[in-house]
C-alpha cells in the first residue's frame, strides 16, 4: 500500500513558477514509477509528465515540454514537478500517482497504470 500526499500548490501569475511535491509512504516507494496528472474543471484527467523508478526514464506531454521537469529523490521518498514559464491553462488540479507494474516510455503516459493516487493540489495561474 502507498499513500500520496501532494503539496506546493497556488496562485502565480503567467510567467511564474511552482514545485510540486508529492511525498509517498511506504518502503516499496524506490520500486513504483511516479506519474503526474492534472484535471482542469469540466475536462478529463490528462497526463504532465512521469519518471521511473530509476529516475532513467522520463516522459512529458507535449503542452508542458521544455516547461515543466520531473524528478524525484528515493531518500525522501518524494518526487517533485518544478513548473516553470506557467500559463493560464495549465491551471488545474495536480495529483501525482504511483506504478509498480513494468511501464514503458509509451505506458507511463497512461492513467489506468497507475495503482494508487494522491488527493491532488490546486494549481492557478492567473493572466
């Protein structure tokens, strides 16, 4: 079992920036690929970005690409989405979201891969 804590959520103004952190308990948190998602209002849950155990593998959607990285520190067990160059429409809500299963470059990408996730932060980017 592993429980999600999201935070570092808010209101900026476009051009800003934010961290994302998304702390996991449990002791199996190095084993599981880490995925961020967002879900604006009256949209589908959509994905941001992933990264895998390792930390080797990384994945971005298109909209967030050279704008928003993904890391994560198996110490801490946390991982971190540092936004960058924010925009009006990347306002939503950010949940991140843990896999233990084997994922590919292509799969990570995908929200019915994840097992478990956490309870979201509010991100608003106002113009």
């Amino acid at each position: 079992q592993v429980q999600l804590v999201e935070s570092g959520g808010g209101l900026v103004q476009a051009g800003g920036s934010l961290r994302l952190s998304c702390a996991a308990s449990g002791r199996t948190f190095s084993s599981h690929h880490m995925g961020w998602f967002r879900q604006a209002p009256g949209k589908e849950r959509e994905f941001v970005a992933a990264i895998s155990w390792s930390g080797i593998m990384t994945s971005y959607a298109d909209s967030v690409k050279g704008r928003f990285t993904i890391s994560r520190d198996n110490a801490k067990n946390t991982v971190y989405l540092q936004m960058n160059s924010l925009k009006p429409e990347d306002t939503a809500v950010y949940c991140c979201a843990a896999a233990l299963r084997p994922l590919t470059v292509v799969t990570l990408t995908m929200t019915s891969q994840y097992d478990y996730w956490g309870q979201g932060t509010q991100v608003t980017v106002s113009s």
